[in-house]
C-alpha cells in the first residue's frame, strides 16, 4: 500500500511512485490533495481501478506540470467541469485499456482538450475508435503526440498538418485510411514520423515531394503502408537536407520497386535502415560503403541479386545484418568481414553465395577478438559446400541463434568446442547438410538442436548420457534422418523440459526406452522406421500430453494398449503403421476427441472396426488444433508425418492442420463397416482396403462431403454402390475393386470420372465400365429369380427331410421308450422304472 502520509508533505514537488513490480493497488487518493505544491506525479502501473474520482483528485493540483498515469486501469470517469490543470505541460494516460468499463472503450477522455498549455500527450494503447477527435485541434502548442496502438480509423485530419510546433507524431498500428497531403511539408520541425502498420493508408503517388523540406526529421517509419514506389524516387525525394540528417529509415513492406541507387550513399547519419519485405531489385550499389554510421541494416525479402560489394566490409559500426531471401550469387570471403567488428547478427539464408574461406585460414586476431560478440547467425540456405572454418569452432561465441541449414556444409564436428550456448533457449540447426561422424555432446543444453538430414552415426550414448546428474534445458531435439545406430540409451530423466523428439529414420536396435516416460512436457514423439523392437514401453502412458505419436515403419509388437486413448485426451497424431500390433482395436481409442490423424496401417489386427468411431469430434467438425510446437517467438520447429494419401505417400507439414484421415489397410480386419463412422464429415482420406470386411458400403457415405480419397479394395463388401456417393464432388481417388459389389455405378459425373480400373473385380455395370446394365440387368433379374426358385426348393428339400428323419425316428424309438414289453424283448439288460 502507498502510506496516505505522503499527503503531510505539504512542499514536495516531485513524486515518483512508478510500480515496476505492480504491487501497488490503491483504493484512495484522497491524501494526494494535500499537495498543492506537486509539479511531478508519476503512477504508472499503479492500480487504480477503484478509484473513480482520479481526475477530480488530479485537479486539485495546480502546480502540477507533468502527470504519468500508464497502465494505471483507469475507470471512466465523469467530465471536470472546470479544470484546474493550468500548468500542465506533458500529459502521459498511455496503456489503460482494460476492458468494457476502462476509461478507453466507452469514451475519448475530451477533458484533455481544455488544457491547452499541453506540450506533450500520450494516447497510446487505448484502443480507442473512430475519427480523430476534432477536439484535439486546439492543443496547438503540442511537440509530441503520441496516438498509437489504437483503431482510429479516419483519414489524417487537415489541422493536424498545422500543428507547426510538433517534434514528434506516432499514428503507428490505427486503422487509417486516405493518402498524406503534401500539406506534411508545413510540419517543418518534425523530428521523428512513424506513421507504420496502417494497413488502409495510401500513398497515391508514393512519399509526397513536400517531405523534402523536413530537414530536422530523424526518424521516418512508413513500414506496412502502401507507397507503390519506385525505391529511386523515394531516395530522390528523401535526398538533400533529410538525408544529411535522418538517422531511422523504416520502408518494410510498402510495396516498394525498382533498384538501389547510389543516392544511398547520401544518408550518412543513417543507423538503421529497414527495406525488407518489398520487390526491391538489382545489385547492392557500391554506395552502401559510404554508410558509415549504419548499425542495422534489413534488406531481406527483396529481389536483390549480383554479388555482395566489397564495400560491405567497410561499415565498421553494423551490429546487425540480414540480407536472407534475396538472389545474391557469387563468392564471400573474409574481405567482405574484414571490418566488421561489431558484427552481432548476420543472416543470408535463401541466397545462391558460396563462402570461400579456406577451412585453415585463420582470421586476424583484431577481427577475431570482436566478433566474439557474434549471437546470431544464419546462413541457410545458401549454397555453402565447403567445411566450417576450424577457427569458428574454436572461438568463445555465446551464441543464441545459429543457423547453416539447407546448404552442402561437409565435415565431422569437433568433440571440444568453446562456443558458448548457455543462453536461454539457444537455437542451433545444422540440418540438410553432409555433416559425418558422431553427436558432439555440447549441443546438449540449447533450447532447440536440430541435426536432422546428415549422416551423424555412432551410438547416442555419450550425448544422450553425458553429465547424466545435470538437468538439460533442451525443449526440441531433432537427429531424424542419419545414420545412428545402436540401441537408443535409456538415459532421458536428465532431459526433463523436453517437448518433441524427432529420431525417425535411423538404424537404431532394440526396444524403446522405458525413461522416455519419465518426460512429463513432452507432446511430440517421433521415432518412425528406425528398426525398433518390443512393445511400446507402459511408462509411455506418463506423457499425458502428448499430441504427436508416431512409431510407424517398425517390428513394434503386442495389442494396441488400452491406455492410449485413456491417457492421450489431447492426442491430434497417432501413426503406428507397418508393425506387428495384433488383436482388436480398442474402444478406449474413441476418447480421442482431438484426433485428426489415425494410421493403423499394415498390422495384425482382427475383430470389427468400432462403431464409435462417431466420437472421434475432430474429424467430424473443423477444429485446427494442430499448429506448431513453439520454442519461443524466435523459432519453431513444426508438425510433419508421413501419411499414404491417394495411394502415394506424402509429407504433410504446413497444412497438416488442415488434415483429416483414417488408414485401417491391410489388416485382418472383419465384419460390417459401421454407419457411425459416416458422421465423421470433415475426413478426407478413409482407406480400409485389404482387410475382410463383409455387407454394404453404408448408405449415409455421401454426408462425408470433405473426402477427397476412398479405398476399399479387397475385402468381401456386397450389394450395390450408394447413390449418395455421387454427392461427393471431392472426390479424386477412388478404389472399389475386388470384392462383390453389384448392380449399376450410380450416374453423375463424379464416379464415371474414374477408369475402370476403380471398380474392377465386381459384378458391376455402366460407365465407366463397358458392361451395358441394360443386358446385364436382366440376367440380374433372372439370376435373382433362379436364386429364390432354387432357395425355395433347397427349403422344401430340407424341411420334408427333417419331418421325414422325425416321423422315423420316433416311429422305431417311440414304442421302444412308451412300451415295457417291447423295451425288455429288445433290450435285455436290467431296466427300472
């Protein structure tokens, strides 16, 4: 609590009770009233929620020159009549949406209009709607005003364009809308502009030419408005006195065109500049050479191409640099970095530059030294083909973001390395390369490793089991696709945090390990076609949040546990195909309400398909549950599985969310194929071929609208095909052959698109088979009749034999068991009655 005793400090005059730790919530501030001779009051984050007569203890403050109430939940209160703010000069109520009842949502606080002797004023984060208050016109002698983060959604007011004492304009993330009048060349003291992400603003004609007469403007940001520029006309009209003293330049993604020039070389104050995200084309001219102030510099996601200039090497200041996604070609070598000493992050991911260093070169030890502040770096991507550099991993990097993915990198990865990864959540990905030899154990405490798609080999041991009594911080591992081998050791207690294993493709021996059930977080297991053996570890059953199970493509025996669909509410993935589970389905899978994906494929299982498979919701109704595991907002590692779709096999990854399948193929699988699983309306795939199943495909079939891929192939279905599935304007791959079907295909344009390979081996008829249905139907008709001619004889065969055997039979026994006389001639041996 804030002691009410501050209020017997009649003289003070400044007063800050800024709560860093919001631990201040007050009910009063009755006693601030006492002092009358306060100029500096500062609240932020102090919770006043419940008190409703802040503005009117505010007014009785009259020397009161500055006033911070941010992220205070200020409620809404009625309007001053008078108000006593005389001296108030900087004005900061930044941040108090909360919700329906906060100051924000009903209404703009229009009292702020009165105090005209305003310098400065804080709107930010409000969300406030509408136009621009009008009422704001009068606060003519602003220097700063700040409207962000809200939903205004007028266009740039024309009095805001007379506001000749302005220093500073923020209208960044509102929803405005129109174009910016050359009337902007009138706010000639301007310092700092951003007026980004509004998406509805429009430049027509681009950056107007009055902008040039800004010349005390430091700051430009325009990120996310639509400029439709030629990029040598925005450094034309941004030339003369603005580019002498600009130092922030922010031009991401407006729909900018056309080529550098060498007018970049003109904006020498210049320390950030941002043109990412646009269609920027051509080479980087040699002017960029001439930035020497520049500390980053984003030119990623552009259509860049040629080499990198050697004048890159000359910005001595740069900390930040990212020109991934672009065309650049051609070599790198250690000219281009000889300079760059304060090199923090560098990224060129998505290029064709190939890095000639020699891998025993050696850098100077002037440039060596700084660049051990490097903490990120990607490069993916980019055609590298070499080896890295032995000095590279010898150096004393805390590295927080490493990235060579996607290139051709060669070579065995030393044992001892002194890059540092002690940084929270450091992410390393060195995948899709040609890396060889074993894990090196160091990895072991990033917050995400992904070594996927080498050929790493050896055992898991000394980087699974190394330093077993620290717990490690990794949340993400990925050594899919290599050549391990070995049994997977059962070292996984110490790797507590862990929340997706990938190991998949490898030539991994024996059984699962039991300590994987030790991982409490985890949600996604990955392990397919990796050889294993045994039955799925009962510990398993410990990973209650597991989302993703996939152990396909093994010799995994035993039934299906029960436990899975007890255990795994939130499970979206389950693959288990092309092993030896056996016996039947169980029930308990139907708990499964978040599954999306069931692959039973290629096993030993009997008995029926369970008819409440209507339970499984997420495939009856649109969910996307299924997204990305999420590291932090720095990097991912996403969803993938393998599923045969169409009768290919495919990788689903981005749009697996978007996927709903069930595959029962090729297992001994009998009986009806329930009506229930007819209500699962948003699959797409259902595959239940090579199995035993008997009876009708169900009649309900054409509700399945979504279904793109049915198979039903080889099993022992009769009767005729449903009319409903011609309703099924999805549907690209079907097979229904080889069973007993019969009758005519139904007419429609959907099933007469497939050959007739699609319905081979019935008794079927019409197109797309050439059997005419009119002959074929009345051997039909005969055919049915001989059956009932012939049922109805074999009936009155058999049952004239049974009242033919017991007429006899109770003929010869019946005199035998009612008369004594007879029962003793015929059968002498004693009887009692």
């Amino acid at each position: 609590m804030i002691p009410h005793e501050l209020g017997n400090l009649s003289n003070l005059h400044y007063l800050n009770l800024h709560d860093y730790y919001s631990k201040f919530k007050v009910e009063n501030l009755n006693w601030l009233s006492q002092l009358s001779s306060l100029e500096f009051l500062d609240l932020s984050l102090v919770h006043l929620g419940n008190v409703f007569n802040w503005l009117e203890v505010m007014n009785t403050l009259p020397s009161l020159v500055e006033l911070h109430l941010s992220y205070c939940q200020l409620p809404r209160v009625p309007p001053v009549l008078h108000l006593n703010l005389s001296s108030l000069s900087i004005l900061d109520l930044s941040s108090n949406y909360v919700d329906e009842s906060a100051i924000s949502m009903l209404n703009f606080p229009r009292w702020v209009s009165h105090l005209k002797t305003l310098l400065s004023l804080n709107l930010a984060n409000n969300n406030f709607q509408g136009p621009i208050p009008n009422d704001l016109r009068n606060l003519t002698l602003l220097k700063e005003l700040d409207l962000s983060i809200n939903h205004f959604s007028s266009s740039i007011p024309e009095w805001l364009y007379d506001f000749n004492h302005l220093k500073l304009l923020n209208l960044r993330s509102n929803n405005l809308k129109g174009a910016l009048s050359s009337a902007i060349g009138n706010m000639t003291t301007l310092s700092s502009l951003d007026l980004s992400l509004n998406h509805e603003l429009e430049f027509e004609g681009g950056i107007p030419g009055s902008v040039k007469k800004l010349c005390n403007l430091r700051t430009l940001s325009l990120s996310n408005v639509k400029l439709n520029q030629d990029m040598a006309d925005v450094l034309e009209v941004l030339s003369g006195c603005v580019s002498e003293e600009v130092e922030s330049l922010d031009l991401a993604g407006c729909l900018l065109f056309g080529q550098l020039t060498n007018h970049l070389g003109k904006f020498r104050n210049l320390a950030y500049l941002g043109l990412r995200s646009n269609s920027i084309s051509g080479p980087i001219p040699m002017a960029l050479g001439e930035l020497v102030t520049i500390r980053i510099l984003d030119l990623s996601d552009n259509r860049l191409n040629g080499t990198l200039p050697k004048s890159l090497g000359e910005l001595t200041k740069l900390e930040e640099l990212d020109i991934s996604h672009n065309s650049f070609q051609g070599e790198v070598s250690e000219v281009h970095f000889a300079n760059l000493k304060n090199l923090r992050n560098f990224s060129a991911a998505g290029n064709q530059l190939n890095l000639r260093v020699s891998p025993d070169w050696i850098p100077p030890q002037l440039w060596v030294r700084p660049l051990e502040h490097l903490s990120y770096l990607d490069i993916s991507n980019s055609s590298i083909s070499s080896t890295i550099p032995i000095w590279f991993w010898t150096m004393s990097f805390r590295m927080e973001h490493l990235n060579l993915s996607h290139n051709k990198i060669q070579g065995v990865i030393p044992t001892k390395l002194k890059l540092d990864f002690s940084a929270s959540y450091a992410l390393v990905d060195l995948s899709s390369n040609h890396f060889k030899g074993p894990l090196p154990s160091i990895f072991s405490n990033v917050g995400a490793l992904d070594l996927s798609n080498n050929s790493f080999s050896g055992s898991m041991l000394s980087f699974l089991c190394h330093k077993m009594d620290e717990l490690k911080n990794m949340q993400v591992l990925n050594l899919g696709e290599n050549l391990l081998s070995g049994e997977i050791p059962d070292c996984w207690s110490s790797w507590q945090y862990l929340v997706a294993i990938k190991l998949s493709s490898n030539k991994f021996s024996g059984n699962i390990p039991e300590s994987i059930g030790a991982l409490s977080l985890l949600e996604s297991l990955h392990i397919r076609n990796s050889n294993l053996s045994g039955k799925l570890p009962i510990s398993l059953k410990n990973c209650t949040k597991l989302i993703t199970l996939d152990v396909g493509e093994n010799e995994l025996v035993g039934s299906m546990p029960a436990w899975i669909g007890k255990r795994f509410s939130s499970m979206v993935i389950l693959n288990m195909r092309v092993n030896k589970f056996h016996g039947r389905i169980p029930r308990e899978l139907c708990n499964l309400a978040s599954l999306q994906i069931l692959d039973l494929a290629h096993n030993r299982l009997s008995w029926s398909i369970p008819t409440c498979f209507n339970k499984l919701s997420a495939m009856a109704t649109r969910n996307d549950s299924l997204g990305k595991i999420y590291l932090d907002s720095g990097s991912s590692t996403s969803e993938n599985v393998l599923l045969v779709m169409k009768g290919k096999v495919v990788e689903y990854s981005t749009i697996l969310k978007l996927v709903r399948s069930i595959d029962l193929s090729s297992n001994t699988l009998c009986g009806e194929i329930p009506e229930e699983v007819t209500r699962l309306i948003e699959l797409q795939s259902l595959n239940l071929s090579q199995n035993s199943l008997t009876g009708r495909i169900p009649e309900g079939i054409g509700s399945m609208r979504y279904l793109e891929s049915i198979d039903f192939s080889v099993n022992q279905l009769s009767g005729e095909i449903p009319q409903s599935m011609s309703d099924l304007t999805f549907l690209s791959h079907l097979n229904l052959s080889d069973n007993r079907l019969r009758g005519r295909i139904p007419s429609g344009t959907q099933l007469q698109s497939f050959g007739p390979t699609s319905f081979s081996g019935n008794d079927l008829c019409g197109p797309p088979l050439s059997k005419n249905c009119s002959v074929d139907n009345k051997f039909h008709e005969e055919h049915e009749r001989e059956e009932d001619d012939n049922g109805l004889k074999g009936r009155w065969f058999y049952v004239s034999m049974t009242l033919g055997f017991t007429v006899g039979f109770w003929g010869v026994v019946g005199p035998i068991l009612f008369n004594r006389r007879w029962r003793l001639r015929i059968l002498p041996f004693p009887w009692t009655d």
